[in-house]
C-alpha cells in the first residue's frame, strides 16, 4: 500500500467561528490551545483574514494584527494561513495595486505563511497583484476557485481557469464551495479533470450546510485531492466545516491515514467544547446553523444569503413573498452574467431579487451595488450581462472592461495623512484603510486605555495605592 497521507488545514480559529459563532472568538480565548494544536501535525491553520479583521476591530476592540503577531508566538511547527479576497483585501471595494501589496507585505511580516486569495466573480485579473505580492514575500500563494453550479461552469471550465493559475505563478488551487454544492460523485470528476490539467497541489473546502461535505470529502480524497479543510467538532457541522476527528477516523488505517493522535484531539475538542456551550447558552450560537438546509442545493444559494433574505423580507413585512423571491434569484444571477454566488456577489443578487418582487416589476428600482456590478467595477463575469437590464440600469454610461484596479490610483500616501494622528504602528494605515470609520473607533478606544493604564501607573508610583 503507497501512503498518501491526506493533509489537513484546521478552520477553527477563522471560518469555524465566523460560520458559526459570528467571528466572535477572541484572542485570550485561542491562546490558551494553541500549544496543543501546535502538535497535532496540520497541513496548516487558518486563523486570519475573511471576517476576523473586521470582527477584531468592530465587536471585540481588538488589534487584529496584535492577534497575528500572539498566534504566531504560539505556533512554533505549524504553518499559519488566511483569506484575502484578492483586490478586495478583507473589505468591500477594489483598492489601488499598492495597498494591496503593502496588505500583503505585512501579513507576512507579521506570522502568515499562506495567503488564500479568491475574487467573487473568478475573474483572475482581480488576482495577479495579490499573487504577485505574495511570490515576492515569499508566502505560498494559494487562488481559491469560488465553486458554483450553472451552464457555464463545465470541467471544461474550470481545467482552463486551473491552467491559467498555474501559468499566473500560484502556488496551488484551492476548490472553494462556500455552498456546499458539490456531491460526492462530482468531486470525484473535479478533482480528477483538474489533475489532468495542473500539476499544483489541489485542496478542498466546503461548508455543512448541505448535509454532503465529509461524503464529497472521502470521493475528493480517492480521486487524489491533497488537502481537506476542517474544524474541530465542537464547531464543526451546519454551516461550518466537516469535523477534523470524523475526517481522521475515517481514514485511519487506509493509504490516507493522516497519522493524527485522536487523544491529543479530543484534548483540544474538550477546550472549546465550553464554549460552544456558552455560545448556545447566550443565543451566540442558534441551533438552527447547525443542522442541514437541502435548500441550498435545490436554488443553489449559501446558507448565509438565505438566513439574509429571511430578514430582509421580515423587515418589509413581506415574509410570503420568500418563494417568490426564491424562484427571483437564480433570473437575477442569469442577467448578472452567472457570477458564483459569494461575498458581495450573492448580497447584490439577493437584494436585487428582493427589490424585483417587492416592487412587482423587475429592475424598476437597481441598487447602487447592482449598477456598479453591471458597470463592470467588480471585473468580468464568466457570461455576458443581459443587455436589456444592463441598459436599464446604467442607461449609456460606458461600462468598464479592463482590470477594475488599472483604474484605482495609489492611495496609500493619502491614507496615511488622513489617518496620520492615530498611528501607532505601520500596520495602522492598513487598519484604516479596509475600515475607516470603524478603526478609527478602535484607535479611539486603544487611545482611552493607554491613558487609564499610564494614570494607573503614575498613582502607583506617586503612594496613591499601598504596596
């Protein structure tokens, strides 16, 4: 028997708890493990990037690269990744070439060794800089293919984008079913057209939500993918990822087998089982994430943009209208060119599809974010857009069809004069870039307890507390 063991990258301490728990796990809450986890053997940890940025700063008030630098302290064996949305970064607009080189530079200054880069619409061009970058850092460049279903998207498809990656200087290809919509049987048939078409180590991630992903997982791993991406069981499931033990076990024995200590698991797993209790006890945690949603795989949409629509239509007083907007979404995706349906991709469709039903006529009322995605800011979608709608709502405004960021000057000279008082280090300008207002809050609240810990400190030493 040739040992091909599979390797893992553990979500716990990123996607598991922003699928789940909100993004809500801190920094004192993951250091205490990270030792443990250190010994397990993974492939990597992905503990960065996606929503922990904006989560760090907004709802915890902490520095998220202060929580980089800590993990990285932590992690002596294990290699550390992220997400990163390509010319996106972490926030929700294209940024010019040089934040998005300056991003990648310290993120792995500062502990990254892999960077995960996908752009909503696959549209590689939004790539490049953030490959780049990272090649000349000296990371593992990693472009994740956001996985969708319709026409468009054959085997075909998807072994051309896989060669184009290659040729791009990545350094392997990541199948990102942010859904859960690829089966068992179809991995077997991905996984086995893109070995055909590259020779870059091919890893997997997917969500719960379905009810499929460790069965899509064991046909991926036979069919030759190299690395599978799953978290912990206290945070494993519904809306998450496969649960790493589960993973380990069923390979135990086999070609596969991973060589993990199930002890030294079900230590770690006894660490965050509190609080995943907890999480369920404040409502932190609702049950209903945890359990299969079918849905998704018969209208194809993430779980997360349904529980989104849920309250969008509450808000309007309009709960009725959720099949017909159900049946909406999949019009809108056609006329938008068919774009995976991924963060912003699937916020702008799903509000669109709302919009069209509410006001029974379609497109009489297009978002900004819609006008924008049919003027071509996001880039280029695998099909064309609906010329009629596309009219409608950008009238005879030219639409763009280069590199959206070919026409974003360097902005961050201005970014550090606009934020040049609160700066306490580098990173700051980063900081403020992807969130403005909401770091500035931070820098704000970080200022306030400097100046209580400096009064604590004069007290102490002016007699003011007794030794």
């Amino acid at each position: 028997m040739t040992k091909k063991p599979i390797k893992i990258t553990e979500t716990i301490l990123r996607d598991a708890h922003q699928s789940l728990i909100a993004t809500r796990m801190s920094t004192e809450q993951m250091l205490p493990i990270i030792e443990k986890m250190d010994k397990v053997g993974y492939h990597s940890v992905e503990c960065w990037g996606g929503a922990t940025f904006d989560a760090s700063l907004r709802f915890l008030k902490e520095d998220p690269w202060e929580r980089l630098r800590k993990i990285k302290d932590g992690f002596k064996n294990t290699k550390l990744q992220m997400l990163f949305r390509g010319q996106n970064i972490l926030g929700y607009r294209h940024y010019a070439d040089d934040v998005v080189e300056y991003f990648v530079q310290k993120s792995v200054a500062n502990g990254i060794d892999i960077i995960r880069i996908f752009d909503c619409l696959n549209d590689i061009r939004n790539l490049e800089t953030a490959v780049r970058a990272a090649n000349k850092e000296g990371a593992h460049a990693q472009i994740a293919l956001s996985y969708t279903l319709g026409d468009a998207y054959t085997l075909d498809y998807w072994k051309d984008i896989a060669k184009r990656i290659e040729d791009m200087g990545a350094n392997s290809i990541c199948i990102k079913d942010m859904a859960g919509l690829l089966v068992p049987y179809e991995a077997t048939k991905l996984v086995t057209a893109l070995k055909e078409s590259t020779d870059l180590p091919i890893q997997l991630h997917t969500h719960y939500t379905s009810g499929v992903a460790s069965m899509t997982y064991l046909k991926a791993v036979e069919a030759g993918v190299d690395v599978i991406d799953t978290a912990m069981s206290p945070l494993a499931l519904g809306t998450s990822q496969p649960a790493t033990e589960v993973m380990v076990e069923t390979f135990k024995g086999t070609e596969f087998d991973t060589g993990f200590d199930q002890n030294l698991l079900a230590e770690i797993a006894d660490y965050f089982r509190p609080l995943q209790e907890e999480a369920l006890k404040t409502g932190l945690l609702n049950p209903k994430v945890m359990g299969v949603n079918i849905k998704t795989l018969l209208y194809q949409v993430p779980g997360g943009m349904l529980s989104n629509l849920v309250s969008q239509l509450k808000e309007q007083g309009a709960e009725d209208k959720y099949y017909e907007v159900l049946q909406e979404i999949p019009r809108v995706r056609k006329d938008y060119g068919e774009p995976p349906l991924v963060t912003p991709s699937s916020q702008i469709v799903g509000t669109q599809a709302v919009l069209n039903v509410l006001a029974g006529e379609r497109y009489k009322m297009v978002t900004k974010e819609s006008k924008a995605l049919l003027s071509g800011e996001y880039g280029e979608t695998v099909k064309p857009f609906n010329p009629e709608v596309q009219k409608k709502a950008i009238g005879d405004k030219e639409p763009i069809t280069c590199r959206p960021a070919d026409l974003i000057p360097d902005e961050l000279d201005k970014l550090e004069k606009e934020m040049a008082q609160w700066k306490e280090q580098d990173e700051d300008v980063l900081s403020y870039a992807l969130f403005p207002q909401v770091a500035t809050e931070f820098f704000k609240y970080r200022a306030a307890q400097k100046t209580k810990v400096d009064a604590t400190v004069a007290d102490e030493k002016n007699g003011a507390y007794p030794v």
